[in-house]
C-alpha cells in the first residue's frame, strides 16, 4: 500500500554517560508528553532503551502538519555524551504483513 498510509517520522537520539540511561530516559519521556496535543499531536510517539545508555524517540505525523513539526529539545549536558542526533524520514510503502 502506498500514498494512504503516508506519514512523516521524526527520529531523536540520543546517549547518557555511563549508568545514566534510566534519567535520560525519564527526561525524553516527559518532553515526550509534553508535545501538542488535540489536532496538531503525532500519530504516534514511541520511546526506545538500547545498549550503551542510549534512548530513541520516534514521533509520526501527518504530511500536511508541515515542515515545522516540533522536535523533542536537546537534553541537559549532564544528561549526554554528544549531540542529539536528528533524522526525518517519510513513509515510502507498508507492506502487508510485516
């Protein structure tokens, strides 16, 4: 299926010092809630643990809520090892099944 389905997907990455994965994820989780609500909310918002005390944001949108979407911020220095890193993705097809 394709042109139905289509939604725009933000990515927000980002990696703790050693042992601080559990704040930084608690911190991603609040900005998480605190994106709009109503019409102009995501889809979808999905936060992910992985190695090394790194956490992921997914965030889906409609195409037509426009190129201003807001984003999740950059976390307390404190709270990362870089720079958050940032992509923007937008849904192509969905296959059945998968």
């Amino acid at each position: 299926m394709t042109g139905d389905h289509r939604v725009l997907t933000l990515m927000w990455e980002a990696r703790a010092p050693e042992g601080r994965g559990p704040d930084l994820l608690e911190w991603t989780r609040t900005r998480a809630t605190e994106l709009p609500d109503g019409p102009s909310a995501p889809l979808r918002t999905e936060l992910f643990q992985a190695p090394q005390d790194r956490v992921l944001c997914l965030t889906w949108w409609r195409p037509e809520d426009g190129p201003d979407l807001p984003e999740l911020p950059e976390p307390p220095t404190e709270l990362i090892t870089r720079a958050v890193h940032r992509w923007r993705f937008e849904s192509v097809e969905v296959l059945a099944g998968t």
